[in-house]
C-alpha cells in the first residue's frame, strides 16, 4: 500500500495519468485545480479530464482547461482586465512498463489550438509533445529523470509559466521525492528547455504589443524585453531565435494525500534565465476512486 500511495503522489506531481503506475482497466477520470502568483500577476488553470485504462500498460485520456488570469497592476499603478477563457483541447495516449530495476512511462500528447492566442491560452497552432520518463524507488527516495521533444513549451504540472511559447525545444528534467511522514512527501528537480530555430511566445500577463526580433537572436538575449523585464511581462507577442524561450531552474514541493481522492501539492519554481520566482499550489481528484469509495 505504501509503495502504491508514493507513485499516486509521484503521479501527481510530474501530472502523470494515475494509469501508469498500476490503475485497472476501466474509464479513467481526473479534475486539478492549480494557481501559480509572481510578480506578474496570477494565473489560475481548472483541468479536468476523462479517459480509458486498457490495461496496466496504456490509458487514453484528453480534457479542455479553464484558465483565470489577474495581471499584477503597472508601476503607475494602472490594474490589467483579468482574463479568462478555455485553453488548448490536449489529448494523450500513455505507456507503462515496471520492472524491478526501473519504472518506465512515455506519455505523447497533442492539442488542438481551441484557446485564444491573443490572451496567451494558446499558440494559434496545434502542438505535440512527447515525453519519456523513468524512476526508482530506493527506500524513501524515488529518483527520477525526464526527456521530451515538442514543438511548443508545456507548463508544469502545477507550475503555469505566464505565457505560452511556440517552437521545437527539447526539454529535460531531473529530481527526486521523497517520503516525509505519512502521507506527505517532498521534492526537488532541476530542469532546462533548449530550443532551436524561431521561437515565438504569447503572453498571459502583458499589454498588446508584439515585438519582432532578428532570426537568429532575440532583441535581447535571455527572452529580455525593456527595461530588463522578461518580454512577456512587456509585450503580448515576441517573434526571436532559440534564445527567447531557453530556459533553465529548478522547482521544490510538498506533496500531501488529504484523503484516498483527494491530494494537495505547493511548489515554488525558479528560473534561472528569466529571474522568475513562481510560488504555486494545487489540488488534484480521483474521480474514478471517488465514484467507487462512493459505491461502496
């Protein structure tokens, strides 16, 4: 039991579908609530999703989330409309092997641009991702290792980024939970996004006004834009070269099962290339447990 209730929370804090660590076959349903504060403002994401466990090995799942976003008020003291609006459908089909040495997942992931590029909820483009993962447990500790191949930048699981970006990018990430007491766990990871060719970035939290850079470069390295502000706290839209949307930092956590449906996570992120600090927090529910405890 302990062993299965460490890799339902590790499910939940690298957004894995529960499937892949040993869900039976049968209709599959999730709902998350995250919320993520910076100095840019607050954005808000309600996701709730619904799929198909084929068996200990696969799952079909897809969704459509909900996004709320309060930009933090200008120096002037000028206060941005919130915004708020439906982001990209995704749909993703998962893998699963576990074996005694290692525990595997691969999740491939496409969305549909159903969300408004002019409020940062979507890139105008349909986008995929793919990504493979591996963990172990070791007593307390469970280490774990990601690698991904997008042509757009996904948020983190309960760590939404105040803009969307578009353009291919590999995307790694490394770390390790551990268990605290009980049903708390905590966390740690370092990650990094290397991008290649035009990169192009939608932000959530900035006044409209798009900026274009040269081919190869931003107008200022790092994703800059004026005033020694990231670009998306400036401008709406950024056109650059892979410097605009590379990225490197690392992200903490503490993760809590409240009950056998319900878990709470908190994370604080920063990133390094943008000298961004992100504090976030989160609830996920198992439906499907939910639905079951209730039958009972």
């Amino acid at each position: 039991m302990r062993i299965r209730i460490r890799r339902e929370i590790l499910a939940l804090a690298l957004c894995l579908p529960s499937a892949l660590f040993g869900q039976d076959r049968g209709a599959a349903a999730s709902a998350r609530y995250a919320a993520s504060f910076s100095d840019f403002g607050q954005v808000h994401r309600f996701d709730g999703s619904l799929g198909y466990s084929f068996n200990k090995h696969f799952e079909l799942s897809g969704g459509v989330p909900f996004y709320l976003v309060r930009p933090a008020a200008a120096p002037d003291g000028t206060a941005s409309e919130p915004a708020r609006g439906i982001g990209n459908a995704y749909l993703n089909l998962s893998l699963a092997l576990d074996t005694s040495l290692l525990r595997y997942w691969s999740v491939a992931s496409v969305t549909a641009p159903t969300g408004d590029k002019s409020r940062g909820f979507s890139t105008g483009r349909v986008t995929v991702d793919w990504t493979h993962g591996v963990a172990r447990d070791i007593g307390r500790v469970t280490p774990f290792a990601s690698l991904g191949v997008a042509n757009a930048i996904t948020d983190s699981p309960f760590w939404i980024r105040p803009f969307s970006a578009l353009g291919l990018n590999v995307h790694v990430e490394g770390g390790a939970q551990v268990r605290l007491a009980g049903p708390v766990s905590g966390g740690a990871s370092a990650y990094t996004v290397l991008p290649a060719g035009q990169q192009k970035i939608y932000s959530r939290v900035a006044p409209g006004q798009a900026v274009q850079g040269p081919p190869g470069r931003t107008g200022a390295a790092g994703g800059q834009g004026s005033g020694k502000k990231p670009v998306f706290g400036t401008s709406a839209v950024a056109t650059g070269g892979s410097s605009l949307t590379r990225d490197d930092g690392a992200s903490a956590w503490l993760t809590a099962r409240l009950t056998r449906t319900l878990s709470f996570i908190a994370v604080y992120s920063r990133s390094r290339t943008y000298a961004l600090d992100t504090a976030s927090a989160g609830l996920g529910l198992d439906v499907r447990s939910l639905i079951k405890t209730r039958r009972l």
